[in-house]
C-alpha cells in the first residue's frame, strides 16, 4: 500500500470514528429532547361506569365515560425557566374533562352549575426535557409561570405548591412521558387524584400496532382525596335519614397500566380501573364512579402512525423511534465499525510489509 492509500484510509478511518461520537454524544442528546411546543389530545373511554348523580343524588350505572385531554407547550416558560435553572426543561398546560356526554363544551355562563362537566383538572407542570421528570418551579411574586393544580376554570382557584399543606405539596415522579431510552424497572409517576406519585412497575414487552412498547402497571392504594372544603351531603344520601346534612369523605383507588414507546418514552396508550366511593364513618357508603377508562382506538393509532389534528402534527412515535434509534444507535454502531475496521487494515498491512528487522519491505 502506497503511502498516499494509507494516508487515504487512515483519514477515513478517523473520519468514522468521529462520526460515531458525534453521532451518539451530540447529535443524539440533542435530539432526544421532549419539545417545547408540543401539543397533544387523547381520548379515553370507559363503558359501563357507575357514576353518583349530583342533580339526582342517587348512583347511575350503564353510563358510558369521555375524557379528553389537552397538553400545550409554553414556550417562553420553558426558555426562562431553563436559563433560570440552567437544565433544559418544558412547560406543559394540561386539562382533562371528563363527562358522560361527547365532545363537552363548558358552559359560556361558569354559573351554570349543573351543565358543568362531571370531573375537570388542569395543572402546569414544569419537566426535565430528557428525563421527563417533574421539576419544582415555584416563583414568588406576580410571576404566574409556576406550577399549580385547579379543579375550575377560574385563576383564583389555582392552588401553587406548599409544603405544608395537605392539597398540594408541588409535582414529583414522571408526569406525562417516561425517559428517552426507557429502562425495564420501576419508577415513580404522578397521581393526579391523590396529587402524589407512586411506583409504576415495568410487567412486560408487548407490541400495539406493529410497534415495541413496555407495559408499565402501578397500584394506587385505596386512600381519602384530597379536598379543599369539606364534603357535604343530605343525610338521606348515605342513610342518615334523621339528619339534614353531613359531612362525608370522597375516597379513590386506582390500578393504572401504560403502554411506553421505551424509545422516545412516549405514553402510547393508558387504561384505568378506578373505583371512588363516598364515605362516611370510615365505611363506604356509595359509589362516586367505577369504571375502567382507556384510550380510544383512533388516539392509539395516532400515536402510532401519526396524525394532523387542528393542522399541527401529533403523535407518530414509530417514525419518531425509528430516527431515533437510527441517530442513537446504528449510525454509531456502523461508523465504529467501519472506522475501527479501517484503522486495523492499515495496520495489518503494515506489520505485513516490514521487515523482522525493522527494515520497509519493497
């Protein structure tokens, strides 16, 4: 081999190999990133739940469940934040509504009581954009870029993170999506009833539509709910017919499975079994809901294959995985190899061409 060859494949094999790095400690860290913008919608649906009917104070059963959620990006939240704690975080706004009619619209007059949706949260939640773990942000002042919890519309009834108080101590554990490159193991994710996190436990690979997801199962204890005011029903409610009203305890419990792209840590599908009840003396005297709620078809194949919702592009983990696992992974792989491979030819060749005497061959 003439030196200009070597020279050649030396610089190729070097060329590879830098390849390989910048591929899996740049490129990759940059793109594995939760984004800024994101916007999101899921739809789950429980049939057959048994709800308490507030206007009729009396269980129904047979009633079919929607829940539908929203996740808006804060952009602006999210840079001033990062800089201010100098880690990439994002900045999400959520709101789950969830009704026993479809498509719920919130009344124009909030007065109207008893058009308003059975259950409604809405919380901001500030995350660390590659772990996808809950970040404390709570500033002081009028800056309104903190996380909070609400349970209404309206701003005043936002709760900030307290320490000290029982309705909300501030996010904690995975809230909306799992790491990027997510591990078979156990982790902590948000409960947002209880307003805590428990362990969620990696129990299997399975495969939704074509794609490789973990199955990821956790058990909520069957414990009070928090509430900001107390509890008031008529006695005749929970067969307390000789009193007029009397103050009762809101209790849930929930076994919560979730399907994860491990890729991306993107929550593909969730299915909840729910059971609240309403208690009074330490016994259970009703049911508030029952009910096994889990996304709907076309929400999972969304995630899956991609879709346009509102003209913004949502979902489309595979394709998402898929560049993912071909920046992270198998261009490293295959560059290392090829620069390695190079590199050990020279040598060889070489070691072939000199002399035991230390002598260049001819």
């Amino acid at each position: 081999m003439g030196t200009r060859s070597r020279v050649l494949v030396i610089g190729l094999g070097v060329f590879f190999v830098a390849v390989a790095a910048l591929a899996r400690f740049y490129a990759y860290p940059a793109l594995a990133v939760a984004p800024a913008d994101q916007k999101a919608h899921t739809v789950s649906t429980g049939k057959d739940a048994t709800i308490f009917s507030i206007a009729e104070l009396k269980e129904k059963g047979g009633v079919e469940l929607e829940a539908r959620r929203t996740v808006r990006g804060d952009v602006v939240a999210a840079e001033k934040i990062s800089k201010a704690l100098n880690r990439k975080v994002v900045v999400f706004d959520t709101a789950v509504v969830t009704d026993d009619s479809k498509n719920y619209q919130f009344p124009k007059d909030s007065t109207l009581t008893a058009e308003l949706p059975l259950s409604f949260v809405q919380e901001r939640v500030v995350l660390d954009a590659h772990t996808g773990e809950a970040v404390r942000w709570n500033p002081s002042g009028d800056d309104n870029s903190g996380e909070y919890i609400a349970t209404t519309l309206e701003k005043a009834d936002r709760l900030k993170p307290d320490q000290t108080s029982p309705l909300f101590k501030g996010h904690e554990g995975l809230v909306l999506k799992f790491p990027f490159g997510t591990e078979k193991k156990t982790y902590d994710f948000w409960d947002t009833t209880l307003r805590k996190a428990f362990p969620i436990q990696f129990k299997e690979e399975a495969t939704l539509q074509g794609l490789k997801v973990y199955v990821f199962e956790q058990e909520v204890p069957k414990q009070d709910v928090p509430l900001a005011k107390p509890l008031i029903v008529p006695g005749s409610v929970i067969n307390e017919p000789g009193r007029d009203s009397v103050e009762v305890q809101r209790t849930y419990k929930n076994t919560r499975t979730l399907w994860v792209e491990p890729v991306t840590g993107a929550i593909i599908k969730g299915k909840e079994q729910q059971l609240a009840t309403i208690a009074y003396d330490g016994e259970d005297k009703l049911t508030a809901t029952q009910v096994t709620i889990e996304y709907d078809d076309a929400t999972v194949t969304k995630n899956v294959k991609g879709a346009t919702v509102n003209g913004v592009a949502e979902g489309g983990y595979q394709s998402k995985a898929a560049q993912l696992n071909l920046i992270g992974f198998w261009i490293p792989l295959v560059s290392l190899i090829l620069g390695l491979l190079l590199l050990a030819f020279v040598a060889v060749r070489s070691s072939l061409v000199r002399r035991p005497d230390g002598g260049a061959g001819d």
